[in-house]
C-alpha cells in the first residue's frame, strides 16, 4: 500500500504551493505584518489547494515562532499540522457536507467560548462551507461577525455564491484558480525526478491535460500511470491508452491524409478510431487541439516551443513540415469545419457518421491549396456554376460550397426560403441583394 502522491505532496507552507501566486502572496504579506483578519473565505475549484491553504494558514497562525508567514515545522502545533501530524486540538476542521444545520451552529459555538488549549488561536475549517443552511449560517453569523480575540474561522468552498451574503461580507475573500499547465508541467516533472520514475516523452503533457487544471487531479492521474508502469518507466503509448487520447500517429495519418488530398487513407484513420474503441467525440476534441497546435506553429515557426510546453522535439519538426504544407489560412479554414463537427456532434444520435461528414468536409473545402489571396474561391468540382454578373434568378437555387448553407438550412445567417442563397464567386449583383457571411466564413448574396 502506497500513500496517494497528492496527500504525500500535500504542500506544509505557502512557498510550496504551485500556481495560485494571487492567493498565497497577499496572505504571507499579511502574515508578516501582523495585519490577519477573524474569518477567510478561499473558494475555487476542486482540487486547487483550498483545504491545504487553510491548513497552512492556520499552521502560520498557530507556529510557536509566530504568527509567521513561514511555519518553522519543528514545534508541537507545526509537526501536529504538518502532512504526517494527526492534527491539533486547537484546530478544528468541520466537513460541512455533513455538519450543516443550526444544531451543528450552535455546537461550534459552544465550542468557540472556550480558550485554545495550547496554541495561541483556535481555528475553526469549514470545509466545502456552501453545503451550511442559510439557518445554519444565520446561527453563526453573530460568531463571525465579533468572534472572540482567539477565534479565527476559515471558510473553504467551491461555491462562494451559495456562502449568503451576510457571512461572505465579513470574510476576506480570496479565489484559488486553475493552474495553468507550463506551471502545472513543471511540477510533475519535478515530482516525477523526486519519485524516481522516468517518463516518455510527451506523456506529462497529456496528464496535464487530463488533470484539467486541478493540481489534485493531475496528481491522481499520474500516481496511476505509475502504478501501472513497468520498472518504473511510464510509457507513452500506455498512458495514451490510459487515458483515451487519440494515439498521435493517427493524428499524424488524418492531417497528412488532409495534406495530401487522400480521402482513402483519411476514412481509413476514421475506421480505425471507430474499430480501436475511441469515443469519436474525443477524436475530433483531439484533432482539433493538433490543428490549433499546426497553427501556432505555422504562426510562431522555431517560437513554437515556447508556446506549446512539452511537446517533444521530433514531434514538433513533424508538426511544422505538416504546418508548412499547409500554411496557416487553409489550417483555420479546417480548423472552422472541425469546430462546426465538434458542436453538432454533441447529442448526436451518431457521431460516427458526423465524423465522416466532417472528413468529407475537409476534404472538399479545406484540402485543397487555399486560392490565392482575393481571387475567388472556387466552386466545388461538379457544382453547378453559378451565373457571373447577372442578377440572381428568383427560384434558383444554389448551395453554398463552404457552408451548406441553404441545402441544410442550418445558417440562420443566410437567407434561404423562397430566395437564393449565392457562394461569393456569383459576382455581388447590386445594393438590393444581402450580404451575408454564413459560418464558414464565406460571403452570400441572396436576393
Ligand atoms: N496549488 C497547489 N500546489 C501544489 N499542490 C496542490 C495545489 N493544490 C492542490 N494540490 C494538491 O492537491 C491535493 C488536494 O488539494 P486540496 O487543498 O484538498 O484541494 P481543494 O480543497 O481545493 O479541493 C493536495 O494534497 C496537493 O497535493
Ligand atoms: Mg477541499
Ligand atoms: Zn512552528
């Protein structure tokens, strides 16, 4: 039996806290000059630090050598505190899920009355506090509002919205965020050489991802990973596996199928998404985080690297000979078509075939070289040629090739009963005639 990594890593003072510099700043400042308030409220997302913070916090307020903004760790209160300490008398951490009502209030006041017993506050952590009755806060606010000299409160919450306005206003207030993944990247790699395990390239930055922001998260996912690895060695393929991300040699064959025009090959990666399992949502989701990778690096060139945080090195190269093939206009082009998937694919009876649309799409609209820029775009192959200079025909009817616009009805931006909906290369016919520009961007002129 291990220790999960995120209470082993549970950071003991502010300095070790990764990402959250708007919170643990302020705070420390305030410790050091002795300016500390009766109540905080931290709110944020899960698995931010907000339970750590509070706990640190009162380590701070209740160190021997303090109140400190850097708690010395080796006095009773500090080691009680710390992560292997089976925590102190004086601080009284209530899981307000479960202690929520006036009767719960009444007790903690009663509480409060007495001194600490040793240290030199008594800290009542209201953890996950939205979960408190408005009854049972109206019960505490008289407390909050004057407590005693030895009383601090410190509200933790991922809602701070539901902690009513009458407690809120007598708090300080301080938001934890989502930490973002270069500051995230770092840690698990510092975490990782601590821990002794090696890891493939480009896997840290699939678990970053996967953590979402959450540094707790993150941590759980990794611990996984290295439970499951062999020798003490994460491997990329397991941990794409792992953790359903499109394999990025798929990725690769899609784009370089797009390049190169080859609808074969691009519905043959589609089957295999389909025929290996993967949720074709969380392909697209996949692809269309390759493309905006191709476009910062079609825009940064050699600066991509500083942008996009661990992408190995080769994988980079590839990318960029793929991006320069492409150029940054005709990736956008593909990258609208994706989004445009991505949204109808949700709650789509079957994604699969939405998937294959989206490829058909591609192919038709966006693999081609885009046209120079402002010439016209060109018709797609077969459509029927719309008539140049000429004012639109009543009843005729022409779908547009980057939308399809009028033929599904589906761009509210686009006139289309009873009128004709006209792709840009109909020359403009005159003031009478709206001009729309329909989602894919391209421009209509409908009488
Ligand atoms: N800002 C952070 N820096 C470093 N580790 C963090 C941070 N936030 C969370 N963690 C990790 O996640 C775990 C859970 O954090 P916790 O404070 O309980 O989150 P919250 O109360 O916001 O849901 C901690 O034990 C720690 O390992
Ligand atoms: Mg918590
Ligand atoms: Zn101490």
């Amino acid at each position: 039996m291990t220790t999960a990594l995120y209470r082993r890593y549970r950071p003991e003072t502010f300095a070790e806290m990764i990402g959250q510099a708007q919170v643990t700043e302020p705070l420390m400042t305030a410790l050091r000059g002795d300016r500390i308030g009766h109540a905080y409220l931290f709110s944020g997302p899960r698995g931010c630090g907000k339970t750590t913070s509070a706990r640190i916090l009162a380590r701070c307020l209740n160190c021997a050598a303090g109140p400190t903004d850097t708690p010395c760790g080796t006095c009773d209160s500090c080691v009680e505190l710390g992560r292997g300490g089976g925590g102190s008398l004086d601080v009284v951490e209530i899981d307000a899920a479960s202690h929520n009502g006036v009767d719960d209030a009444r007790d903690l006041r009663e509480r409060a009355v007495f001194a600490p017993a040793r240290d030199r506050f008594k800290i009542f952590i209201l953890d996950e506090a939205h979960m408190v009755t408005p009854q049972g806060f109206n019960a505490l606010l008289k407390l909050v509002e004057e407590p005693p000299d030895h009383v601090k409160f410190i509200f933790a919450t991922t809602e701070p919205e539901k902690v009513i306005g009458t407690i809120r206003s007598r708090t300080h207030h301080y938001p934890f965020r989502l930490v973002a993944p270069a500051a995230m990247l770092d840690y698990v790699e510092q975490l990782c050489t601590q821990e002794g395990v090696s890891v493939e390239p480009g896997v840290l930055p699939l678990v970053v991802r996967a953590g979402g922001g959450s540094p707790r998260d993150t941590l759980s996912v990794l611990d996984q990973l290295i439970a499951g690895s062999e020798d003490g060695a994460v491997t990329s393929a397991r941990a794409v596996a792992l953790l359903g991300y499109t394999p990025a040699e798929l990725l690769d064959e899609v784009v370089d199928a797009f390049a190169a025009g080859d609808a074969a090959a691009a519905f043959a990666a589609v089957d295999r998404v389909v025929q290996t399992g993967q949720d074709p949502r969380r392909f697209v989701d996949d692809l269309l985080e390759r493309l905006r990778d191709l476009i910062v690096v079609a825009a940064t060139g050699d600066g991509a690297s500083n942008v996009l945080h661990g992408v190995p090195a080769e994988e980079l190269e590839r990318m960029s000979r793929q991006a320069v093939t492409f150029g940054a206009e005709r990736l956008s082009r593909i990258a609208d078509i994706v989004v445009g998937a991505l949204d109808e694919m949700s709650g789509a009876t079957s994604p699969r075939l939405q998937l294959e649309l989206m490829i058909a799409r591609v192919l038709a609209r966006a693999a081609a070289p885009a046209p120079a820029s402002g010439a016209e775009q060109a018709p797609a192959p077969g459509a029927e040629q719309a008539p140049r200079a000429e004012m639109p025909q009543a009843g005729r009817f022409r779908a547009c090739s980057d939308c399809t616009a009028g033929g599904t009805g589906r761009d509210a931006g686009v006139r289309r009963t009873g009128t004709d909906t006209w792709h840009p290369s109909a020359r403009r016919t005159g003031g009478c005639h709206a001009v729309r520009t329909c989602r894919a961007g391209a421009r209509h002129v409908g009488a």
